[in-house]
C-alpha cells in the first residue's frame, strides 16, 4: 500500500508540476490568467493534448517542437520530475497527517519560484502572498514548539537579508528576502537561518563550480532562489537530525 501511494503521490507531482512551469512563467510576465493555451515560445504554435503530457511528450517528441523543431528547454520536464520526486518524498517522510500538506505546499512555491527566478531573475510577490495564507493556517494547525517560533523565523529571516542587502549593495535580492521570511514561517526560527547558511553554502561551492568551469563569469548576476530553496529543502527534512548531531558532536 506505501509504494502504491508513493507512485500516487509522484505521478500527482509531475502533474501539478506542469501546473507550475507554466505558473512561474506566465505570472512574472501577467499572463496568468489568459485564456490561450499553452504553446511553442518560438512558433506560437498551440500544443494539443498529446504534446501536453508531462515528461512524456518531451521524451517522444525528444525534446523538439513537432512543428518548428526547435529545441524546448530540459528545464520543464526535469521541474515535473523533481515535482513528482518532492511529493512522493513527502508523503515518504510524513505520511498522512497534516504536516504532510504544509510539505506538499512548500514544495508548490519551490517548484514555482525555480522557474521564474532561473527564466526571469525574479520572485514574483503574488507567488509569495498566494502561498502567505495557507503557511500561516497550516502552522496554527501544526504549530512548532514553541509556537512562536514561526514568527521569530519570519522577522529574523527578513532583517538578516535586509542587512546583506544594504552591506552587499545588491548580492541578494528583495525576492530573495521575501521568499526566506515566507519561509521562516515554515521552518521556524532555527530551520530558517540552517536554511539560509545551507544556501549560501551550496551557492558558493555551486557558483566556485560553474566559474571554475567557465560556465558563468565573475560578476555575472546570478539567481539565489534556487539555493534558497535547497537550503531550505534540506533544513525541512533533515534539520532536526542535523542540529542534533552538530550539539551532540561539539558540546
Ligand atoms: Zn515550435
């Protein structure tokens, strides 16, 4: 029965995150609620059904439109993937209770705001204060210990970017400051700043990774949402364990 929901919760994922690819491009650009359906950026070609199946449809048609053969970026089937292993690895670590939506919420606005902070550089604020209302609810149902935890997270979250982003002169972003005090609300107070210290680890060994590879330059901007939501990823789902080990190793 476990492995039957997991396929259920994965194959839920991938959809919804279909769902989301076209979310985190459409909103930046305010075309969220237009009525035209999903087509190719190069010929404006209108997909039907068969060219709408998520990761398959990329496989078969190998990564090519059917019309102009230009190729379709990788990143929508490997964001419905990750989707769908993010879901199926919630339900894994949380079964059903709860918690269990607060998880899959979080992994929504993760898959969202990849998207559009690799395709536009940017966080959207209707994103952010879409997913707002449920976190808030979702932690007075689920509260954290202590229960005020949460909005220590928030407030600490924002000064401490804020902070960076008038010493840094422009490092981080006012995207970035807002998704971390969101997410503060999430993870609390400690879950939050191990988030944040995880993604500017990740971000520097990523970014020694691609300079050294020659795959961006120095000074080149470069989106800090992605490792924002790793950090925070890890921080969800291992920080407990983490801390632990870090208190029973050093003190
Ligand atoms: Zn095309």
């Amino acid at each position: 029965m476990q492995t039957f929901y997991l396929i259920y919760f994965f194959i839920i994922g991938i959809i919804f995150g279909s769902f989301f690819n076209v979310v985190g491009l459409r909103v930046p650009e305010k075309k969220m609620f237009e009525s035209q359906r999903s087509y190719c950026p190069h010929c404006h070609h209108t997909l039907s059904w068969y060219e709408l199946i998520p990761v398959f449809s990329y496989l078969i048609q190998m990564g090519k439109c059917r019309h102009c053969r230009k190729s379709i970026s990788p990143i929508y089937p490997v964001m419905e993937l990750v989707t769908g292993v993010l879901f199926a690895f919630s339900f894994y670590t949380l079964g059903f209770q709860w918690e269990l939506l607060t998880a899959l919420f979080m992994c929504s606005l993760y898959s969202i705001i990849i998207v559009s902070d690799l395709k536009y550089m940017l966080i959207p604020n209707r994103v952010l204060l879409f997913f707002l209302p449920f976190f808030i609810v979702m932690r007075i149902i689920v509260p954290l210990d202590p229960w005020w935890s949460p909005v220590i997270g928030a407030v600490s979250a924002y000064l401490l970017l804020a902070l960076i982003i008038i010493v840094s002169k422009g490092g981080m972003g006012g995207g970035d400051m807002k998704l971390l005090a969101l997410l503060g609300i999430v993870l609390g107070f400690q879950g939050v700043l191990l988030a944040f210290l995880l993604a500017t680890l990740y971000g520097t060994i990523i970014s020694i990774a691609l300079l050294s590879m020659k795959i961006i330059k120095r000074k080149e901007p470069f989106p800090f949402g992605p490792f924002i939501v790793l950090g925070s990823l890890t921080s969800y789902f291992f920080g407990e364990n983490m801390i632990h080990w870090y208190i029973t190793t050093f003190f």
